[in-house]
C-alpha cells in the first residue's frame, strides 16, 4: 500500500509517499504527477521519499520520470539514498577549502 499527500506553498509543491511504491501503486504516483505537472504554475516540486519503505523496479521507473521532469528527490535512509542516487547520479564531494589543504600538507 502506497498513501500519497499533496501539499503545497506559495514556492513549492510536495509530493509525500509512505508505504510502498511497487507496481500499481508506481503507475499511481505517475497519474498523479501528470496531474502536478499541469497545475503547479511554475513551482517547484518535491517528491519526499522519507517514509517509503520500499521501492521496486516500476516505482524506480516512475521516481526517474519525476526527477527528468524536474521534480526533486528528497531520500531518508539508505534505501531510498541509494535508489535516488542512481536515479540522480552522486552528488559531488564539497571542495576542501583552501586553509584546510594547507594544514593538511603541513603548511602554514
């Protein structure tokens, strides 16, 4: 079972999904956010995946079509982590700021 929660603000448009996101219920969020895709109004979207306990190869598929739509990814936990980073690519290590590779070499 998959409860999916709209919210929205004056920026943004949320899109919360608790449960599990396999098979129909993929095809489900995918309806939904067609729907969002329409009526957002030049907001961002968001999908939040922090209470997804899993995700199968359709609610892949379906998170993927949100994220090349422009949606954003926000994962909790490792599962979700590792599905949105295949979807999104790794993120990019922060660069070391100057003083800290100095004191790292032994220089001053």
């Amino acid at each position: 079972m998959l409860r999916i929660t709209i919210t929205s603000d004056d920026q943004i448009v949320c899109c919360r999904l608790e449960g599990r996101l396999v098979g129909a219920w993929a095809a489900e969020v995918e309806r939904v956010w067609d729907s969002l895709k329409a009526s957002r109004q030049g907001k961002s979207c968001l999908v939040d995946l922090s209470a997804v306990a899993f995700v199968d190869e359709a609610g892949r598929r379906a998170l993927a079509r949100c994220y090349a739509d422009g949606a954003q990814l926000k994962a909790s936990g490792p599962l979700t982590s590792f599905i949105v980073e295949k979807i999104t690519g790794p993120t990019p290590a922060a660069p070391t700021p100057p003083q800290s590779r100095a004191a790292a070499h032994g220089k001053h």
